[in-house]
C-alpha cells in the first residue's frame, strides 16, 4: 500500500467516523497507536472534520452574535492545530529521509509533503459531502447532476494528487528531490506578534 492510499483510508475511515454522531463536541476516539504517523494522520483529519463544521455553524444567518464569535475563537485554535500537525508530518518525512544522499541535480519541491497531504485530508471531506448532495432524496434531477459532475472532478483530483504525492516521495527517497521544514510562524494568534493583543498590553 502507497502512502497515499494509506492516508486515503484513514481520512475516508475519519469522515465516516465523526458522522455516526455528526457533532463538533463528539470526543476523538483515535484507533492509532501515539507517536505513529496513521495517529497523527487521524488526529489531523479529525481536527478538519471538525472545523469543516463550525464553518457550516458559524454561516448561519441566525446565530447569536456571541455564539458566533465563540465558535470564530475556536476555528482560530484549530487552524493553529492544523498547522502544527502539519509540521509535525513534515518533520516525520524530515526524519525518515534525513540519511537520503540528495543528488547534484536534484531539485525542491513547491510545497512540502505534508502541505500536499493537508490538501488530500480536505479532499476526503468534499468528496464525502459532495456524495451527500448527490445522494439527497429532497433535491430535483438538476441538482444531483451538477453535483455529480463536480463529484466526478473531486474524485479525478483526489487520484492525480495521491499520485502526485508518492511520485515525491519516490524522487525524495532517490535523491531526485529535497526538502525543507519551515515553520509556518503565524502571527494572529501570537501576544507578542499581533500588534492588536501587545498593544493592549502596553
């Protein structure tokens, strides 16, 4: 099994999983054992999953204001989350190559792997709502349609970029690539690098 598939099924397995309950509050109940990357792989589409439903939540013309900005608080915190399950992926990769003798001629990549994994976890999460809308019994034929066409799309990419990925792997692992762990070093949620909460501390 490719890394790709791997990842595949896990984040499929996560989708699945969070909707037997279909609540943003529901535990996470990871099947891996820590310090594994399938852990971490299920940790971070969880944290997706989850977020991918507080945006649903907070667009609600509705919601009470203060609701609202408790729920933007805490997809705040979770894209802080993802990020650093991000690097933490990148740094698993980091360790696993680091004894790769890179070529003369080989050449960086334009995002890392774990960037391009995050983009397969995101992935997972549209195809399984697109499937949905496809799915729904409330809906004309013109609605199934075109969200049968776009599921077709989701699908197709999903296949280009998983082989994307394990061609990168591949040339990493010959040599033929190499990469670079950079930290994402965001600044909004950071008291001493946003200028609004050091400010209010003065």
């Amino acid at each position: 099994m490719t890394f790709s598939e791997n990842a595949n099924k896990i984040f499929d397995d996560v989708v699945i999983d969070y909707h037997k309950n279909d609540n943003v509050d529901t535990p996470i109940v990871n099947p891996f054992k820590p310090q594994t990357i399938e852990n971490v792989l299920y940790l971070k589409n969880w944290i997706d999953t989850v977020q991918w439903h507080l945006e649903d939540i907070i667009r609600n013309p509705e919601i009470d204001p203060v609701e609202a900005l408790a729920i933007k608080r805490r997809i705040d915190k979770s894209n802080q989350d993802r990020t650093d399950l991000v690097e933490r992926i990148d740094s698993y990769f980091w360790e696993k190559y680091q004894g790769i003798k890179v070529k003369s001629t080989a050449v960086i990549n334009t995002e890392s792997p774990a960037w391009t994994i995050d983009r397969l976890s995101i992935l997972a999460l549209k195809i399984y709502h697109m499937r949905q809308e496809v799915e729904r019994t409330d809906v004309d034929g013109n609605h199934k349609t075109a969200c049968g066409k776009k599921l077709d799309v989701l699908l197709e990419q999903r296949k280009d970029l998983s082989s994307a990925i394990d061609q990168l792997l591949t040339d990493i692992e010959n040599g033929d690539r190499y990469m670079k762990v950079y930290k994402q070093m965001k600044m909004y949620n950071d008291p001493n690098l946003n200028p609004v909460l050091y400010g209010k501390k003065a």
